[in-house]
C-alpha cells in the first residue's frame, strides 16, 4: 500500500464564531440596564433564583460589550430529566 502526500495532510477548517462568542458594542449603564431588564423578564422561569445577586456582575459584562444571552448563560437552571413513562404489561 503506498502512502501519498495529500493522503497525510492535515487540513485546518475555520468555523464561523456563534452566537455565544459575539460581542456587541459596549453599552451605556441605561441600556445595559434595560437589556438586563428585557431578558430577565422574558426569561424569569428558566433563570436560578438568586439572579439578583448577580446582578452588578451582569451589569459589568454588558457594559464591557457581550452579549446578552453569553451573560446570562451560566445563570441557567440546568435541565430536568424526563420523568420515565411507565406502560401497562400487555
């Protein structure tokens, strides 16, 4: 079996950043405020319960121009398990 060149070549492939990487410009206290605010309600249920503790945190990173989704990211309750389905014997 003979080996070729283009057969051991390693080829680099780049990925386009995500969504999770992307910076916007920094923002105002005001508007890194309202954006706080605007995610937090519409995501309340799916937030920990202690968020308000962190909230000057999550100021700071909006000011300092990351998204919002990325700084609120690890305040995210982790997933439940689906509860098993139980079937009747046939």
């Amino acid at each position: 079996m003979r080996s070729t060149a283009a057969a051991n070549k390693v080829i680099a492939i780049k990925s386009k950043p995500t969504a999770a990487h992307k910076e916007i410009e920094p923002l105002t206290e005001a508007q890194a405020a309202q954006a706080m605010w605007v995610y937090y309600r519409d995501n309340k249920a799916q937030l920990i319960s202690d968020i308000k503790d962190y909230r000057a945190h999550i100021l700071e990173k909006l000011i300092a121009g990351i998204a919002v989704e990325q700084v609120f990211a690890p305040f995210v309750k982790p997933l439940e398990p689906a509860k098993p389905v139980r079937r009747r014997a046939a």
